[in-house]
C-alpha cells in the first residue's frame, strides 16, 4: 500500500539556522566508548548517533518532521572536570531548539519514557524499551515543555526517569505538576549496587549505571514497576517527610528587609495584599514581578482594572530604574519616561518569562484559572497575581457571593498546592473614615478568606502627620515619627507567625521602586549589563537631602 508522508523533511521554522548535518563517518571512537557503557552499535546506530572529525559522539535532535534541528556533541571519553572539561556543546552557528532527542521515532499512542540524559535514552532502548527520549539541556532546563507541549498531550502516560541527584528529584516534581500527576509515574534510581563478590558497593546514578552494573531486565524492571503518582486527595502519615522552611522553595520580594521576615513566598501558598487606593500596591506587586523573572521564576498576572500596556508600563519603570529614565517638564509638571534602548533590551531578555492576561478576555473565574492552569504548565510560571478580587467575574448574586468568594479563594489555594506555585491576591479594604493602618477584619468580603490565606499584607501610605509624630511634654513621644514612605505591615503570617511586624519602605518617583538604601534602589536587574559612574541621576531626599528634622517635621516644643 502507498502511503504519503506530505510533512515529512518540511522546515517549518522562518528564519532558523538549522545545524548542518555530520557526514557519515567511521564511528570507532563512539562504539568504543558507548561499547564500555554496555551500549550496541545497533543501538547508536538506531538513534542516529554519529561521530565528527575530533571523535567526539554526536547527538542528532530531529523534529516529528524528521528535520534535524538541533545537533549536540560530547567527548568520546570520561569527562574530566577537575581540568575544566566541558560535558557537552551544541553546533556552532546554527539555533537550538529545545526538542525530545529521539522524538521522531517515538509512537504516541504507547507510554513515554522521558530521560535525563541521551545516554540514559539509549540504555533503555538497549533494554529494549524503545519508546524514550531525553531532555536537551540538562536537567533543570524546562524549556522543552513549552516547545513540545502539544506533542507531550498527546501521551495517556508518562514515566520520568531522571538521575537520583537534587538536580534530577527537582526535574522529578517539575514535570509531574506541569504534565499531569493524572498520568506520570517515576522511576526510582538505587543509590547503589552491591557487588557479592567483592563485598562492595558501586554507586549509580542514573539508568546507564543499571545498565552497565546490573543488566538489560533490572532496566526494564524499574521502567516497568514505576511508581504512580500518589491519590493527591491523601498522603500516607508515615510516607510524608518533614520539611523545614528553608528547604522549601519560593520566591524572594526583593525588598531585604521584607525577605527578613517573611523568607520568601513559598511556593504552594497563597497571600493576600491590601491596601487603600495610592498605598502602592501597583509597585509593590510589579517589584514582586520583576524580582521573579530575573530569577528565571515565570510569573503570570491578571489585571482586572489596569489594560495591558499599563501594566507593562508601570513593571519598565522598575526594571529600568534611574539610570535608565529620562526627566521631562509639560506645563510646569514633571515627568518621567523609560528610554527606548532600554525598553528594546527589556523586551528581549524577558520574552517568555512574563504572561499577562489579554484584554477583551472575560472575568470569569473558570476562564482565570484555566489560562493560570496553562501558564503553569505550558511555561513554568510559578509566581501568580491576580489584581484584585473585585474585577473578578464570580458569577454571583447578592444572595451567594460571599459563598462565591471562597469558593474562588479555596480553588486558588488548590491550585497553588498542586501545581506548587505562589498566588497572590488583591482584595480591597472596606472604606474607612479616617487614614490609618488596617487589621485583618478592614478586608472586603467573607471572613473565611482572611482564615484560609497563609499570608496577609497590607501596605500603608505614611502621612505628613504620621511623619511629625507626636511628641510629648517631656521631650520624648506619644507617637514615634515615621521616617518611611510606606509601610508594609504583616496582618497574618501563618507560616513564620511574625503577625503585627513591619517593614519600611521608601519609594522613588522616577522609578517607581520601593528602596531602603542606595543598594536596593539601584539595583540592576538582569537584562542590564551597562557599567555606569557616578551618583544616581535623581537623588531621592529620603536618603541624601534631607535630615531628621526635615524628614520628620518636628519642632521643639511643639505639642
């Protein structure tokens, strides 16, 4: 029967410097160091593997159109790395683009095992399970997802077979929360083989050392006995291990006298931030922003009130910080603007890190946590605004929309939990009569939303009154002035329990960074690799112009 492969050896991608193919060539050095791997000719010769001019082991990366898209190269040899050796290099001039080595060959309709490394892929194959791949770029580059998300839907079950180290366990969790607990299982590699024999033990750590130290069927007997990811509704007693909090991973505000006290905000938690209107809240999470991505932390955001454009406009503000905007003057006002060579640059280093949800989408609920569902998974996001709860579609009446909402803040906190992210959400106070500090009960809404967040924050514009103070007859004060532009206050801490704790911010108008020093306030994200001189261009007063009298505003004797 004839059958027409149309796609087959189309290029699908504009503009891409597809690598160049090695030829062919005598491949004694790769058999000979594969071969002491316990790896077949037959084997590398299924993969395509090949060997170039040095003697170095190719790894030929193809799309499903049979394409060669990306070309990897390692030492045919032990890898040295006390004399600085390098493990592997992908082709010189040519893109990369993060596939599944051995994708092409592999049938969708039958389990996948997904490996760490090329070599592990080919142990298994040797085993005689043939429907594997390996990552491209080590084991905490999740690139790969994304790039093949449609092509990984496509599998009912997936098995995880990374090395038994902290960067492979960290792969481990990764892909089960963004390619379904529903349907992947993971391999267990033993620490170790022990040799009768020699009364010894031999460590391993990854499915080549199975191969090459206990044979074909113990290969096949940890794919085939993988374990399934656990009933996420319970967890046995005894098999849940203690973690302290500085095993748990997040992600720091950035602001270090916050971070002091709060540590980070820990993944699989969910806070609360609030605030009256002109508190700060808009920089204050844009900070949050900023300081995720440039630790490569993903992050997602839905703004209900501000359109798009506003959004990105108030998070390049603090990226670029002073160094980066200019001053202008319009009718005796003054104002600041990010330079076009920044916001070129910005654009750039931070394509794929930060997601924003389109205008002219809807509100509701069900259509925020899916595009959530699918930020996560799809791209690695791990930090979540939502700002804020009122611009929210609860689909609720005047009869069940406190039952709405923490209907939406439960789902919320399962969602942080599954997918072991962090969400914040926005939620305003009621309207107070007078300018003051809030408590937990000034939130909108349901008490059960102030029960069920882990954390709650709230910031606080500090007033000129607030600044004075007020002082009492005998030279000390009834109230301490308060040197800070905005105060963040910590109503609820169920994780540290540093409830009724404080930290002061300044805040820069040209910026619109929250500072508590000169480090802080210039500091250069990633996307900035200038070298600059000099003082900062706009000296803020809270730190260079102004003394305690001046920033307090008290007067002796007054009161």
């Amino acid at each position: 029967m004839s059958v027409s492969f149309g796609e087959k050896g189309v290029k699908t991608k504009y503009q891409y410097r597809y690598p160049k193919e090695e030829p062919l060539n005598d491949k004694e050095h790769v058999y000979t160091y594969l071969a002491q791997r316990h790896i077949s000719q037959t084997t590398v010769d299924a993969v395509d593997v090949r060997e170039d001019a040095h003697g170095n082991i190719v790894f030929n990366y193809y799309d499903t159109n049979d394409v060669l898209c990306l070309v990897k190269y390692r030492p045919s040899h032990k890898i040295d790395k006390s004399n600085g050796e390098i493990k592997a290099w992908c082709q010189k001039d040519a893109d990369t683009t993060p596939l599944l080595f051995n994708m092409n060959r592999v049938n969708t309709t039958s389990p996948l095992l997904i490996c760490e490394g090329e070599i592990d892929c080919m142990a298994a194959i040797e085993a005689g399970f043939t429907n594997a791949v390996s990552v491209p770029l080590g084991a905490n580059n999740y690139g790969w997802i994304e790039e093949n998300f449609d092509w990984l839907e496509q599998f009912e079950s997936i098995i995880i077979c990374s090395d038994n180290d902290e960067a492979g366990i960290k792969m481990q969790k990764e892909c089960v929360f963004r390619l379904g607990s529903w349907r992947t299982k993971v391999v267990g590699i033993p620490l170790f083989h022990y040799d009768a024999e020699q009364d010894k033990r031999f460590p391993m750590k990854d499915l080549n050392h199975v191969l090459y130290y206990e044979g074909k069927d113990a290969v096949l007997e940890l794919i085939h006995n993988a374990k399934d990811t656990p009933v996420d509704s319970v967890s046995d007693f005894s098999d849940i291990t203690n973690i302290d909090l500085d095993q748990i991973d997040g992600i720091k505000t950035g602001i270090p006298d916050l971070d002091k006290k709060l540590m980070k905000l820990f993944y699989g938690t969910f806070t609360i931030v609030t605030g009256v209107n002109g508190s700060g809240k808009s920089s204050f999470l844009s900070q949050l922003i900023c300081n995720a991505v440039d630790e490569d932390k993903n992050a997602f955001l839905y703004s209900g009130e501000l359109p798009n454009f506003q959004s990105k406009n108030w998070i390049n503000y603090i990226l670029a910080g002073q160094r980066n905007v200019r001053e202008y003057n319009f009718n005796g006002a003054t104002y600041w603007k990010v330079t076009p060579e920044a916001q070129k640059a910005m654009n750039e280093y931070y394509r794929g890190r930060l997601f924003i949800y389109k205008d002219g989408y809807d509100h509701k609920v069900d259509s925020i946590l899916k595009s959530m569902e699918d930020s996560t998974r799809k791209y690695g996001c791990k930090l979540h605004i939502i700002d804020n709860l009122t611009s929210v579609n609860l689909e609720a009446n005047e009869q069940n929309k406190y039952q709405k909402q923490e209907e939406f803040v439960t789902r919320l906190i399962d969602f942080a939990k599954k997918y072991n992210v962090a969400v914040l959400l926005v939620v305003h106070p009621h309207k107070i009569e007078q300018m003051r500090r809030l408590n937990k009960m000034d939130i909108q809404g349901i008490s059960a939303i102030i029960d069920l967040a882990h954390r709650i924050l709230s910031l606080y514009r500090v007033t000129q009154d607030d600044r004075r103070g007020v002082p009492n007859k005998r030279g000390g004060w009834y109230k301490e002035p308060i040197k800070f532009d905005v105060l963040c206050d910590i109503l609820k801490d169920r994780l540290l329990g540093f409830e009724g704790s404080s930290a002061g911010l300044y805040y820069d108008k040209p910026s619109r960074r929250f500072f508590v020093d000169e480090e802080s306030l210039d500091k250069r994200y990633g996307w900035d690799n200038e070298e600059y001189a000099g003082a900062l261009p706009f000296p803020p007063p809270q730190l260079y112009q102004q003394d305690e009298e001046e920033i307090y505003g008290h007067i002796s004797g007054e009161g």
